[in-house]
C-alpha cells in the first residue's frame, strides 16, 4: 500500500504496480484501524433476507441482524478490544509524552483517519494558542487605565490582531490537512462513492434508478416532514433557552436587590449571604450545560428519527442541528447583556463565568471521566 518514493498511501492500481513496496507476507500489510473497520463492516452487512421473528424480536425483511439487537437492547454496542502492546507504545510515546511530537501515524494505524486528523487538528490549534497568549501577555504590561491614547492603541491592535490571526491559522491548517491527507492516501478520494448503508437505516426494497440492483429505500417526502417537525421541535427548544436565560436575569435582578436592601429571606444561613451574589453567574453556565445535554441527546433521538442511509448525511444533519442551538444557547446571554443591557460590567463576569465553567467541566470530563470509567 505505501508508494516506495514517498512512504505515503494510496488505492492500489495494477498499470502502477512498480509503485507500490512489495509485501513478504500479510502481517502489518492492514492496520489495526483497517482491520476494525472490515470486520465492523461484515458484520452490519448482515441482514435478514424474509421477515422473522427470533426470541421475541421481529426483524423486517432485509433489516439489519446488528441493528434491530441494538434497538432491542440484546446488543449495547459493537467496539474492538484494545491490542495491549500497541496501547502500552501509544501511552508511552503519546498519552504521557506531554512535551513530545504526537505520533500520528502510530495514532492513525490504530484508531483510524478521522480520530488522527483530529488529534492532529487539536495539536495545531493549541500550539498555535501560544501566539495570541504571548500577545495579550504584552499588551497588559503596556496598558495604561490613565492613558487613553495608550488604551486606544492597545485595544486597536489587539482587535487587529483577533481579526487576521484566526484567518492566518485556517490557512496554515488547509495545508497541514492536505499534507496528511497526501500523506495517507485519502486526498481527493470520492467519499460519496465509497460510503456504505448505516445498519440503522430502514425502508422497502426497490430497485436502484442507476444500478438496477435490489436495495433498501425510504421516501423523500416523508423524511422532509420529519425534518419539518424536527425544525419546529428545535424552535421551541430555543425559546426554552429564552424564557431560561431571562429566568437567570431575573433572578440575578433580585439577588442583586435583596444585597443591596440587605433583606434576606429568612431561611437562608447568615454565612451563605455574602455567597448569594455569586448564585446567578453559577446558575447561568450551570442552565447553559443542562439544556446543552438535553438537546443533544433529543438531536440524536432526531436524526435517528429521519432515517439518513448514509453515515456522512446523517452527521452532516446532526451537526447542522447541534451548531445551532449549541450557538444561541452559549452566546444568547452575551448578545443580550452587550446589546440589550449594555451592561460592560456584567458582560465580563458573566464571559468569565460561561468561560471557566465550560473550560474546568470540559477537562474534567475529559480526563477523570475515562479513568473513572476504566476503574
């Protein structure tokens, strides 16, 4: 599979054979990735060819074996198990080597393309991170409060910089992505051609306009009145978030009343008062992670309800419906403070609250959650 002059990976083609590193025998001739991804494809290709019921289950004709034992929790999930050797090289050269280069082809062999380029992705953008840190690190030793002119340049400039900045980074990642996709064989590869029917998709079997084959097909119009409803169904989420955020600010209008008059309620403690002010800006990031959790495992339950036949289609859907209540769900509060209140106070510590919040639940999610699991 690798090219002899370059070492990077392509489709094999017989006319291009002196191309290509002869292989001895078969070991190592598959990554670990590849071979997960054949057997994972076997086995959702197994469907039933009449309609039959097993222990209690009934399987449609040509439905998925792997989805309908899902669906009816026979099944929790189908996952390789780890290889403990290529995991223990992957700790050592990767999880625990903080300051080293991540290994993404070690990454790439074992967890697949889209897992390495998104760690490679991730690197990226955190090395890159330091730049604007080194910047706004300078900027605060030359920012003088009494200085307009110094405060005006410095605001300008930084403003200038948060502008071309993010612009320079999205260009130097186009050609970090296309050098890894060279790299690995997946640059211009047809995607559309090569997808695979989703286990879970269902429908009747028709006959294929360009192919004639005999394959599974559901109606278009049935799945745009599902995404009609699915629309109407994220409106009212997001005037769930509404009515939520105004809830907090009204909250927080009486919280702040309640300290400055110095009437509180009876049954709070007199040591919780001088922590009451702080309650708002806590329950704000608070709501914005509860509604964000419930509307996304509903944007599951969703797509899962439209019934995509491609795995790409159905990710695409899902990410145009979490992109937009994700976007007003997180930044509705900010908008509303600096252009409705025009409150610059409260829009830094409620920026500083969602901020923190978000960044300290993220982390720990992501680093003590698989440990606590692995427990």
């Amino acid at each position: 599979k690798a090219v002899v002059s370059t070492q990077s990976t392509g489709p094999f083609n017989r006319n291009e054979v002196s191309l290509f590193c002869p292989r001895q025998s078969t070991d190592g001739f598959l990554s670990a990735a590849e071979r997960q991804l054949i057997l994972y494809d076997i086995v959702t290709r197994i469907r039933t060819e009449a309609p039959v019921t097993v222990g209690g289950i009934r399987f449609y004709q040509h439905e998925s074996v792997v989805s309908g034992l899902i669906s009816s929790n026979i099944i929790k999930q189908i996952y390789p198990l780890h290889q403990k050797s290529k995991q223990h090289v992957l700790n050592r050269l990767w999880v625990w080597n903080l300051f080293g280069t991540q290994p993404l082809n070690l990454i790439r062999h074992y967890f697949g393309d889209e897992i390495a380029i998104y760690f490679a992705w991730l690197g990226s953008y955190t090395s890159i991170l330091v730049v604007p840190l080194i910047v706004g690190f300078s900027i605060g030793l030359f920012y003088d409060d009494d200085n307009v002119n110094s405060a005006d340049w410095c605001f300008t400039f930084y403003a200038f910089f948060n502008v071309v900045w993010p612009t320079l980074f999205l260009e130097l990642w186009k050609r970090r992505s296309a050098a890894l996709a060279w790299e690995w064989g997946t640059l211009g590869q047809d995607i559309e051609t090569q997808e695979t029917q989703r286990p879970q998709f269902y429908g009747t079997l028709g006959d294929n306009p360009v192919t004639g084959e005999m394959e599974l097909q559901y109606s278009s119009i049935k799945r745009q009145i599902k995404q009609a409803v699915s629309l109407v169904v994220s409106v009212l989420c997001l005037m769930v978030v509404l009515v939520s955020m105004l809830a907090v600010f009204r909250f927080d209008d009486y919280v702040q009343y309640i300290c400055k008059n110095d009437t509180f309620p009876d049954f709070v403690p007199s040591f919780l008062t001088r922590f009451v002010r702080y309650a708002p800006k806590i329950l704000l990031p608070i709501t914005v992670g509860i509604l964000d959790v419930i509307y996304s495992n509903l944007a599951v339950s969703l797509n899962d309800w439209e019934n995509y036949k491609h795995q790409r289609t159905y990710e695409n859907w899902l990410v145009l419906k979490l992109i937009l209540f994700k976007f007003v769900n997180s930044f509705l509060a900010l908008f509303y403070i600096a252009f409705y209140l025009q409150d610059f106070d409260k829009l830094q510590e409620t920026l500083a609250a969602l901020l923190i919040t978000k960044q300290i639940v993220g982390n720990c999610g992501e680093i003590l959650g698989p440990t606590l699991i692995s427990w």
